[in-house]
C-alpha cells in the first residue's frame, strides 16, 4: 500500500501558544511560546527534513491555573517572520475566519507567497469559543452556518488568486465583492486546509479545501474518517489530503513512556481542561468521545507513545490508514525534534513510510 501512496509528511503543530503540549503544570522545559524558541525550533525541524509546520490561531486562554493558551503569537505575522528565516519548510497560518476580511487575507497570503517562494498554506478555522468572539462583540454563527461562511471566504480567496484582475465579484450573506482585485497574484493557488471533524466540516472540505486537519480519539478511529472525506471528495472529482495531529512521547520502555503521561495527567488543569472540553463540544460533540484525561494529554491530540519503535509503528499505522501528514505534538519540541530525527525517523525510512532521502543527518 506504501508503494503507491506519497510517503507520509512530518510536521509539527508548533507551539506558537503558552503551554501547547498539554493542560497540564507538569513541564520539561520552559514553555516554548517565545519567537526566538519558535524560530529554533523551526529551523530544526527543516534542518532535519520535516515538510510542514502549522500554528493554532487564539485569542485568550481557557482559565485555570495556566490559563492554557492564554500566550501567543498571530500566525500571519508569525509565519512572515518563520518564512523568512527557512528556506525550504512549508509553513501555515490559521486564521478564523469571521475575524479577517477574506480580501485582506488574500493579500497577506499572496505576500506571504511571493515572500517565500510558494511556502505557505493556510489552515482555516470556522471558530468554537464564544468566550474569544464575545471579546470582539461577536456572536458565533450556528454550526451549519459557519461553513458556509467558510465556503464563502475560500470562494473569495481562490477568486482573488486566479480569475484575472477586476474580473471577481461576490455576494453572499457575509460577503459583497465587486470587480475584486488583488495583485500581485501567488503563481500557483496557495493550499487550503480546514480543521474540523464534524458533518458540516467534512462536506465543505470535501468540496473546496486541499488539506482536511481532523482530530482522532484513536489510531484505529482515523482510518474510517479519511475514507468519508476521500469518498465526499471523489464524489465531487477531487482529491483531498488529510493530516492528523499527534501528541508524541517515546522513552526507552514503554513502562517510562506511561509513567510519563501519568505525570502529565496528574498534574492536570482541571479547569482549563474542562474549559476547553465544554467549549469545543458545544458545535457538534466533534470531541465528544475524549476524556478529560485523554485531552489533557496533547489538548484533543491523538496518542503516539511507547519506545521510539511504538511511535514509529504507530505513525505507520495512522499512514497506512490514509492520514498523508502528522502536525505532531512534543514535550519538549525543540529537544524533541531533534530526538526523532535520530530515534524515530531512522525507522520510519526503514519501513518505507517516510522518503528515503527524508532526513537531513541529525545533529
Ligand atoms: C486539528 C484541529 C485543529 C484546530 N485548530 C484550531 C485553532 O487553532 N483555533 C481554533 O479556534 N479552532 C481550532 N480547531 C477547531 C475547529 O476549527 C472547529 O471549530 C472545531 O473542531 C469544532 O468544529 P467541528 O464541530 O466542525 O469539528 C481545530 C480543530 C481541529 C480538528
């Protein structure tokens, strides 16, 4: 099955907000928030082959005692800045989408298109947490509505990239473009990814997007979602790839990779990961089947742990079930990355999921 797929990509869901890992006071390292950590662990993660770095987009934390994600950096202004100190690793943003204009977001992603050569995407966010729209007196959209919103913005995005200037306009009930231009355009489309899980985010990713970002509760739970959008996708003469976010933890027994995890989840933010748990779940119960100890660990990540082979069979596993990309999640990232570029990803060539030319040597 390898054989006729693209290999898997690597990447990271970077820890551009505070306390990203996990809901929890337990730490290794100082938290990696900060721009200048960001930019090392960046260009680490390019040194050692990795494809694609994504950010969460946020705008206050969710309480408790680390006020979880209540730090951190925009990602279209974090993604200029992390272009311009790589050369060849595809960076995205996430952007909500009700809180930018989609003609101004056109522009930014064309800059930041031509500015790196044809490296960055963008990861659309419809919204969730009414505690984050409230502060900028908003009221978020019902479930169904904010996908079609969504829809609306892309339509506006790819107008603005391709048709030829002052030929684009669009009315919808969000939108009203007229003779719409934005020069210069990205020579190719930048690509579009959408995170979310539910019905209404399936079908519109299906229809318009190139990257679907789900979240799984489990490694065996992946493989039946990447089936329905690949069929919705097929069902409209597309292709759709699917990229899944993995919270990452091996130690050299598998019974210190556990010990570990209980650490995290003894240390557990109770009223963060309850914040966040209530939050997410009042769209569509898209989180519905993760425990509070289980989103703890990695915040609604799926589970990769054990010996650095248990990862790298794990990861082969979520590849062979159709997941194209893993945004993985570390304890410790910049440390981490460079620890499975030694440890992991020499197994993974070996058994054909990644490249074979797929890492630079480890330093
Ligand atoms: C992998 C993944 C990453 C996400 N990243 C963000 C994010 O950075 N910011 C945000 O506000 N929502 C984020 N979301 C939330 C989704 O955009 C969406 O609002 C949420 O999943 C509920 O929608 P749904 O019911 O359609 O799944 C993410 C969701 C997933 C599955």
């Amino acid at each position: 099955m390898h054989s006729a797929r693209q290999a898997l990509e690597l990447g990271l869901f970077m820890p551009n907000c505070s306390n990203m890992s996990s809901i929890s006071t337990y730490r290794v390292v100082a938290d990696e928030w900060p721009f200048e950590t960001n930019r090392q662990i960046a260009q680490a993660a390019e040194a050692v082959g990795f494809d694609l770095l994504f950010p969460v987009s946020r705008w206050r934390g969710f309480g408790g005692e680390t006020d979880y994600l209540g730090t951190s950096l925009e990602t279209l202004t974090w993604a200029s800045a992390l272009l311009a100190q790589t050369t060849r690793i595809r960076i995205f943003s996430t952007v909500h989408v009700p809180l930018f204009h989609p003609v101004v977001v056109a522009k930014m992603g064309a800059t930041l298109d031509h500015l790196s050569g044809g490296r960055w995407g963008i990861n659309l966010v419809s919204g969730w947490s009414a505690e984050e729209f409230a502060m900028m007196g908003m009221e978020l959209l019902p479930h169904a509505e904010r996908y079609q919103r969504t829809a609306a913005f892309i339509e506006i995005l790819r107008g603005l990239w391709t048709a030829p200037p002052g030929t684009f306009d669009h009315v919808s009930p969000w939108y009203r473009v007229e003779n719409g231009v934005s020069l210069p355009q990205p020579p190719r489309p930048p690509p579009i990814a959408n995170a979310g899980t539910s019905e209404d985010a399936k079908a519109m990713t299906a229809q318009l997007c190139d990257w679907a970002f789900i979240s799984t509760p489990s490694i065996d739970a992946a493989a039946p979602i990447v089936a329905d959008i690949r069929a919705r996708a097929a069902a409209c003469g597309r292709q759709v790839r699917s990229a899944a976010f993995p919270f990452v933890l091996w130690r050299d027994s598998a019974d210190e990779a556990e010990a570990e995890i209980a650490r995290i989840v003894a240390h557990k933010d109770t009223v963060a990961a309850q914040n966040w748990l209530d939050g997410l779940n009042l769209g569509s119960g898209s989180f519905d089947s993760f425990t509070l100890d289980m989103l703890t660990v990695g915040a609604g990540a799926v589970h990769v742990t054990g010996t650095a082979r248990d990862v790298a069979e794990k990861l082969a596993a979520l590849h062979a079930g159709g997941i194209d990309a893993v945004l993985m999640v570390f304890q410790a990232y910049h440390a981490d990355t460079l620890r499975f570029a030694r440890e992991v990803m020499p197994l993974l060539r070996e058994m054909g999921v990644i490249a074979p030319g797929a890492s630079a040597p480890a330093r």
